[in-house]
C-alpha cells in the first residue's frame, strides 16, 4: 500500500491523492489511454504522464504495445498488472476463519479455511489471524506492502469506528481487529459484519431489489439484515435485525445472551441435530440428513422441522409486520433442503399476520454456494480503498 498512500500534508497529499485517482481510474476502466485519464480525472497531460511513469516505474501499471494503423498509431493502453497489489478477504465464523487471497483484478488466488472452534480469546484469534495472513504472504511470495487492503466480515457485533468486533457473546470482549492489523501489514483493514457483507457484495448493486429487503440465516446461530432504500439498517448501537434475540415463547428456553425464550434458544443448527439425535439415538451430524429423513416420512424429523418452522414463523411474523419487506431472503440448511419450506412458512405464518400481503412478497432461498464471504469482504475493502 505504501507507494500509493495517501501522505499527510499540503502539496504531497494532492500529489498522492492524484496517484491513487489515477490508479483507481486505471482498475475500474482498463484499458485506458493517458488521454482518457486527463478528460475523466480533469487533469493535465504533464500530472497524468508524471504519475503514469510513477506507476510504470514501480511496477503496478504496464502498458499494450502501439500498432500503426492506417490513421496513425493507436493511443497505448494502460492496465494495472494483476499482480502489482492483492486483496485479503477474511470471514470469521464461530467455527471457521477462511482466509482469501485474490489479486487487484478480483481474481481468486487461493481460499484456505481453518476451524476457530478452540478460539474464545482476544489474543488467540488475533494470533490466527496474523498467522493466517502470513501463510498466505509467504506460500505466493508476495510482500506486506503489497496487501492493498484487508477485509474481515465477522459473526457478531462490530465496532466500525473503533475497529473491532464481539466476537463471542459470552465473553463480552471487544477485540481490536483493525489496530492490531494496522501494526502488523500497515494498510487499511476494512470491517463488515459477514451478512451484511454477503448481501452488499450480492444486492446493494442490484435495482430489482424493492424497498426493503430482509435476510435472514440460521446456522450456528440465528441472524440478519434488514437493506432499506440500499442501505443497510444497523440502528443506533448497531443492533438492529439481530432475529436470533426475537421472543418467540415468553420465558422459555435459555438463550446465549442469558435472556429466556429467544428464537436462538430453539432453532439453530446444533440444537435441531441434539434434538434429532436425542430422539432417534442416532449419528445425525447435519440439518440436511434431518430434511433428508423427512422427505422420507420418518416422523421424528418431522416433528423436529415442524417445531422449528412454527418458532420461525413467530420470528418472521414479526420481521414482516415491524418491517413489510418486499423481499426476504433466508439462508441456512433447512432453507436449503427441506423441501416445500416456502409454502410451509407461509402457511404458519397466515395464522399469525394480519394481512396476507405481508407475506405474499418475494421469498428467495440463498443457498450455501453462493455465499462466499471472504470474497464478498475482499470485494467490499477493495470498492473502498479506491476513490
Ligand atoms: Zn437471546
């Protein structure tokens, strides 16, 4: 990053600040010729062919070759080299950190994913993360200053301003994310919560979005989003659309925030498969065998899934009279592969609303492939670090 920061004071902070609009012009509309970069940047052909041998000379920008043609010589075209710079996309989980590594273009390079599971404390996911980073630095040979920016999507609640996130609710500690990176790789670390990352990276862009949007995913645990006018609703402490903490039985279950009856305290992952194995003395490992062995009849699966649909109708019921969306997007492995849980939802949740066009809207089921954190994070970091 360094050759393109952005320095403090005066004159050389307009000079870098031209470095990275021509940069960031270069990336977003190769190739381009110096000519087009004066017109769109409204710059002068000495500013423009200055910083252009800047970039040529360092190695990040280089140039097509000039043809003759029958009217002249065609202008030479400028590119960014793909490996002049890279992006780190990091999503954290509470059972997985997958790290990806992608080139200035977007272009995946490698994805690596290690389990987080024996990680409660602010040092050790510091440490994995640093860890993680370096294994990826030194398997390409790519050097620190090379890192444009870092994205990290985490679980949980994150702090923009301060750089860090709660990244386990029991512990209540608000880890330093950003300062620690900023010490280590010096470049700027941009931080998201993971949904709201999937779905910028996935539908802020996207115009057929209506109004409002909701999403909503369930997998170790139970959470969303709500997208209004294109943009993310956080609240004022960044607490909006946490679902998973939505009464759905008043003083029932125990819930990981130490309330009662919250639809967390019913229908995540691992408690749906406890139940199932519970039931059945089985092996289960996963909500997809559960919807498998309902879709074969086998009644304690059903049960199981019923159970959770009709708690999740509750939720929902909420989300849509509270908000009205005119889509909602669900993520998770019952979503996925119980089959017919569109019109099964709708049908509890018709007991419940007062009017059907609350759910009579656009019902989409996002499904695991699609998701890829990590390079939505990387996408995101990489869109905000260019001017
Ligand atoms: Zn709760």
């Amino acid at each position: 990053m360094r050759f393109l920061e952005v320095e403090k004071k005066g004159l050389a902070q307009i000079k870098s600040q031209n470095r990275i609009r021509i940069f960031s012009e270069i990336l977003r509309q190769q190739p381009i010729s110096r000519t087009q970069l004066e017109t769109v940047l409204s710059l002068s052909p000495s500013t423009v062919s200055r910083i252009v041998e800047q970039l040529l000379k360092a190695g990040i920008v280089k140039e097509s070759g000039t043809e003759p043609t029958a009217i002249g010589r065609k202008p030479i075209m400028l590119y960014i080299r793909e490996d002049a710079y890279y992006v780190i996309g990091i999503s954290i989980t509470k059972k997985r950190i997958v790290f990806g590594l992608m080139n200035v273009l977007g272009e995946v390079i490698e994805k690596v994913q290690w389990s987080t599971i024996a990680i409660s404390r602010s040092e050790e996911l510091l440490s994995t993360l640093e860890r993680g980073i370096n294994h990826l630095l030194l398997t390409y040979s790519i050097s620190p200053e090379q890192i444009l920016t870092i994205g990290i999507a985490a679980r949980g609640l994150i702090n923009k301003e301060t750089g860090s996130i709660l990244y386990a609710m029991e512990t209540k500690e608000w880890i330093p994310v950003r300062e620690h990176l900023n010490q280590l790789f010096d470049c700027p670390v941009y931080l998201e919560n993971n949904v709201a990352a999937d779905l910028k990276a996935q539908y802020m862009q996207d115009s057929v979005i209506e109004n409002a949007m909701v999403y909503l995913y369930m997998d170790e645990g139970i959470g969303g989003s709500i997208i209004y006018d294109g943009k993310i609703i956080d609240g004022q402490s960044n607490m909006a659309s946490r679902f998973g903490h939505l009464t759905v039985i008043p003083d029932g279950n125990l819930c990981s925030c130490g309330k009662r009856g919250h639809l967390e305290a019913y229908v995540t992952n691992s408690l749906l498969i406890e139940a199932y194995r519970q039931q059945t003395q089985s092996s289960c490992s996963s909500v997809k065998e559960i919807c498998f062995a309902a879709s074969q009849g086998e009644p304690s699966a059903n049960i199981i899934i019923d159970e959770a649909l009709r708690k999740l109708a509750f939720a929902i019921s909420q989300i849509l009279v509270n908000i009205n969306p005119g889509t909602l997007v669900l993520y998770g492995e019952l979503f996925e592969y119980y089959q017919g849980v569109i019109d099964a939802l709708k049908k509890e949740i018709d007991k419940l609303v007062f009017d059907e066009k609350l759910y009579q809207i656009k019902w989409i089921i996002r499904k695991e492939h699609q998701v890829q954190v990590e390079q939505s994070i990387a996408k995101l970091a990489l869109e905000w670090v260019l001017v």
